[in-house]
C-alpha cells in the first residue's frame, strides 16, 4: 500500500497567519491526515494591505509544525519583480468598458 499524503499550499502573510498558535491551530486542523504543507511567503504587491512574513516567523512556524509530525517546506520566494508567485498573480487591469468590436477579415475573392 503507498503512503499517500495530501500536499497542503499555505500562504503566510505578516501578522495574519504566521504565528505559532497558528501553527498549533493548522496542526491540529489537520490531526491524523497524512500531510506535507508548502508555506508560500507572500508576494506583496501594489495596493495590497499584506506582507511578507519575516525569515524569523517563518523559521518558527515551520518548527512548530515539525513538533507535530508534519512536513513542511518553504518554498524560495521568485517573481516579486512581476508581483506572481505560486497562485499569486497580480497584474495590471484595464478599467471595465465598451470593448471595441472585431470586424472579421474579407476574404480576397
């Protein structure tokens, strides 16, 4: 029989989500279900309220869930210069509007 685990992605942003109670709370969430947790480090981007856990938080959380038995991984932090990370994408939206018609080419006969 394989060991099967269910992948978990979790975003981590300062002060919402990344304390150890958290990490207590998650654990507990999650009990017996065999689990391997991917904390994300939030991407900040313009216009967003949230930010980016501190190397320290993240140590910490990380730890704490490590005391329960589970596996977790801290992914690197990649594309903040294009405000994307794994499902976090921000991009520039175009206000909402009459959307100029297409006209179908002729065809040359």
């Amino acid at each position: 029989k394989p060991h099967r685990r269910i992948t978990w992605e979790y975003v981590l942003l300062d002060g919402v989500n990344d304390s150890e109670q958290h990490a207590h709370a998650l654990a507990a969430l999650l009990g017996d279900i065999p689990s391997k947790i991917n904390l994300i480090p939030f991407n900040p981007f313009p216009g967003t309220a949230y930010r980016r856990s501190g190397p320290t938080a993240i140590a910490r959380f990380q730890a704490v869930l490590g005391q329960h038995g589970l596996t977790a991984i801290t992914r690197k932090t990649r594309g903040d210069d294009i405000a994307a990370a794994c499902g976090q994408l921000a991009g520039q939206v175009q206000p909402r509007g009459r959307r100029p018609q297409r006209r179908p080419a002729r065809l040359a006969s």
